[in-house]
C-alpha cells in the first residue's frame, strides 16, 4: 500500500542543505514528498497561513543569526498543530533534548541523517501528529459529553427536587433540607426556625373556580412566598396539597414571625378572589411559627409538629393569621401521642353525656392558645 503524499515546508537559508534533503527524499518511490522551501521565516509564515496543506516542517535552528530554540518557539506557538522536526548543525544533546520535550517531533544533526533515518522521522513525526490530533478531538467530544452529562445531572435533580406545580422546593427536598440544617445549626448552636403555611379554604375555592384555577391560585401564592423567605440558605418548600413550609436558618423567633406576617401580607395582597372563603373575598392563609435552638437529643420531627400545633391554632381561632409556638419545643408530646389524645378527647366527647363525673382529659394540657 503505498503511503500518503505529503506536502514538507523547509525553512532553511543553506541552498545546498535544501538540496541534500530534497535529494534524500526523492531516493525512495513508494515515499511520496512535495519539498517546498522558504528561506526565512516571514516567507514561512505566509506558506503556512496560505491555502496549501502543509504536513510537516523541517525547521533550521540558525537563521540569519538566530540562535537557540527561538525559531522553534516562534513556529510552534503560531502552528501548535503543525509537526516540526529540526534540522541542526548543533549536535549538543541538551539542546536536542529541550526541543524534543518542548514539542519538536525530532532533532536531527545536519550531515548524521541518511535517507531512511530522514523518511522514518517524518513518516513516525506525521503518524504522531496524527494520533494527538485524533486523540485531541475525542478529548474534546468527552469534555462536551461530560459537560451534557453534568447539565443533564442538574436538570435531573431538579426534577427530583422541585415540585413540578408550584416551581418550589417539593417535600423530598424539604425532608432532606431540613434535617441537613437541624444537624448543621445543632453544631453551631444557632436557631433554626419553621413556618407552615395552608391555604385557606383551598377545597371551596377549587369546587367553585376549578381545579385548573386551583393550580394557578396555588403557584402564584408558592411565587409570593419565595419573594419574601428568599435568602440562599431559605428553603421554601410545597409540604403537601396546599400547604407549604419554609425552612429558616439562622432566624429566632420574632425573627421568623417577621418573616410569616409578611408572606401572609403579601398572599392577601395577591387579591385572588374567592367567593366562598370565610375569611374575606381573597384568597388568604393561615401560618404557623415554630423556632428551636436544634439539640442532639431532641428529635428534629419536633420542631415540625410545634409548628404544625401553631397552624392548627391559627386555624381555630379564624385564619387568615400568623400564630406562634411561644414555648419550648422540647416540651411537646410526639405526633402519635397527639393523635391518639386527640381521638381519646373526640370518644369522651360523644360520652359525656352518658358518663358525666368520669375521667376527662383536659385540653390546656397539651393545646395551647396564644
């Protein structure tokens, strides 16, 4: 198989070199060569910044006085794709050595070289170039395909992070966020500070507006309360159906009721109709507050059921209010002791009648007003 014609650029100002390269070159027919010669480096430059493919260039170090590897450097940064091999009167290996671990494909000696030797170093010097090239372009496809991939990452975990309604955190993000920042502030003993927030009457005004117009009511309030809890470390997430919780880093608890009355501010002042709303002709929602300086040997759950009792409160004395778990959080029984207490209340209720002057719980002892 005969091989690839190539097209050889020789810098060179020695006439006769240029001569016994040329000579050495055309020895062998199955080695196809076109040697075009400049003898300074402008006329070079021009060749190669020209429409002619230049393969490779055979590079004299020394002239018209010029000394060391300047020449190399000068062709090589303005060409880095182009292979060079320099041809020297110079036989210090040190130099030699520099130019090859600089970037020069080969270094021969002027008058040390034989036809084959000469051929050889050009066909492995091109190969090479080949090779770097080829592999410099499938460099390049990873880079893009590792870029793609990192994008495509970040846009997967939104789609796991992000509730697809509202554009807010979803509660995937919010169990996560949450105990990631009770453990943090519980180390830095810092405050750490939780508002739940539900929609009003959220069922009537889907059963008299639809449910289309109940998914834009509730995007548009998820909107407002990310304009208000919008610090990097805030997280403002959807807890479930049309409530939402806004995780507070760093924030006491007049700090944190600050922030509630706002948001509750600025869902009125969204001025959503709703006709059948009990609180007003807008859309409104209720808040409850719930701060806690994190403690290794309290559960983190706690702070979420003080304030889930501050928004049950809010609730029951009206809505359309900001309530406030004022003691400590410590304090509260579990969830499932509230539960079951509250179905205990409910089943004494429905008795009293019958069984007036036995044992009854008393509410103060585990909900109290403020």
């Amino acid at each position: 198989m005969q091989a690839a014609h190539l097209n050889i650029l020789m810098i060179d100002d020695d006439e006769q070199d240029v001569e016994i390269v040329r000579e050495l070159l055309n020895v062998s027919h199955d080695f196809p060569t076109d040697l075009l010669h400049c003898s300074n480096l402008v006329a070079g430059f021009e060749l190669l910044e020209s429409e002619i493919e230049i393969d490779l260039v055979l590079l004299d170090l020394c002239i018209a006085g010029t000394v060391g590897l300047d020449l190399f450097h000068q062709v090589n940064q303005a060409f880095p794709l182009t292979p060079v091999i320099i041809l020297s009167g110079n036989s210090d290996e040190t130099v030699a050595l520099t130019a090859m671990q600089e970037g020069a494909q080969d270094y021969l000696v002027k008058g040390r070289f034989t036809s084959s030797h000469l051929r050889r170093s050009i066909q492995y010097a091109v190969e090479r170039q080949s090779l770097l090239l080829e592999l410099d372009a499938k460099n390049r496809t990873l880079q893009s395909l590792s870029e793609q991939l990192e994008i495509a990452n970040l846009q997967l975990e939104q789609l796991v992070t992000i509730d697809g309604l509202t554009q807010v955190n979803n509660r995937r993000c919010f169990d996560e966020t949450f105990l990631s920042e009770w453990n943090r502030l519980c180390r830095e003993n810092h405050p750490l500070s939780l508002i739940m927030c539900d929609v009003d009457h959220f069922k009537a005004f889907n059963d008299t507006y639809g449910h289309q117009a109940g998914d834009d009511c509730l995007r548009k309030v998820a909107q407002a309360i990310a304009k208000v809890a919008k610090r990097p470390a805030d997280c403002v997430a959807r807890y479930g159906g049309e409530e939402f919780a806004i995780i507070l880093p760093n924030t006491d608890l007049d700090g944190a009721t600050q922030v509630a009355e706002a948001i509750r501010s600025i869902i009125h002042n969204l001025e959503i109709p709703h006709q059948l709303s009990l609180t007003g002709t807008n859309v409104t929602a209720s808040l409850g507050v719930a701060s806690q300086v994190p403690d290794e040997n309290v559960a983190p759950s706690i702070l979420i059921e003080a304030a889930d009792r501050a928004l049950y409160v809010a609730k029951q004395q009206g809505r359309n209010r900001v309530q406030t778990h004022q003691k400590d959080c410590a304090s509260l029984e579990s969830r499932r002791t509230l539960e079951l207490v509250g179905r205990l209340q409910q089943a004494l209720h429905q008795q009293k009648n019958k069984r007036r002057g036995k044992l009854r719980l008393r509410p103060g002892a585990l909900f109290t007003s403020q």
